[in-house]
C-alpha cells in the first residue's frame, strides 16, 4: 500500500512537470510562473515529504521494544496543519528521528513545509485571475 502512494505521487509530480514543460513550450509564462511553480513545490513540500517519511520508517531499525512505539505516518501528516508541524507523544504522533518530541527537529521541518505549502496556495489562485484581468489585451495569450 504504501508503495502505490510513492508511485502515485511520482506520478502526480511527473504530470505536473509536463505541465510546466508545456508551458515553456508554448510561451505561457503566466501559467510556468504562477501555476506550475506553486504547484511542484506544493507537491515537493506535503506529498514529497510524506514520501521521504514511508521510506525512512521502512529503513530504520524497528525492535521488539521499539515496534509498539512507532510513529504513525497517517497521524504525522495530519498534525503537520492540525498542530503546526509539532508532534506529540503517544498516539501514534512521535517524531521518526529525535529522542523524543521535545528534541527533534522534525518539528522545525514540518512547520517550514507547511508555511511554504501555505504561501503556495495563494500564489496559483491570485495572481493568474488578477493579472489577465488587467491586461490590456483583449485575449490570454501569455
């Protein structure tokens, strides 16, 4: 299962290349700028991550006394907007490198992650719209 959510998010990142590719192709310098840029790096810091996460948990070395500790990569992604990036003890929360949640920097990653993610979303909705608006040409062509 967790394989198919690697190859599907290269997947996703592969089409979103070609997407940008294209852009460059034809000239559409709004769309490269202010719909693939956002968009690859959106990818790069939720899904990408997400990815990095599945493969350090199947490289690290899991003990019979670790194992019923281990970190729930489910519930690390969905305290990355819930809690700010911060994970907790218990639940399955814990951090995967770090002594414990209080000495990890995996706190400090998730949080940069989540405000580039966030700056991400404003920058494919806003500027596209506003600019072809005020454009002085009749019709978008670039």
């Amino acid at each position: 299962m967790k394989l198919s959510v690697i190859i599907g998010v290269a997947h996703m990142v592969l089409g979103i290349c070609m997407k940008g590719l294209n852009a460059v192709n034809f000239r559409k310098w709004l769309d490269f700028f202010f719909e693939f840029v956002p968009q690859i790096v959106f990818m790069l810091a939720l899904f990408v991550y997400m990815d990095f996460l599945i493969v350090f948990k199947w490289c690290k070395a899991w003990t019979k006394e670790t194992i019923s500790s281990a970190p729930s990569i489910i519930t690390i992604m969905i305290n990355i907007p819930l809690k700010l990036g911060h994970t907790t003890q218990g639940a399955g929360g814990e951090p995967l490198w770090g002594q414990d949640s209080e000495h990890t920097s995996q706190n400090l990653v998730q949080l940069v992650l989540l405000l580039i993610a966030v700056a991400c979303v404003p920058l494919m909705l806003l500027p596209k719209p506003i600019i072809m608006k005020f454009s002085k040409k009749s019709g978008y062509q670039s």
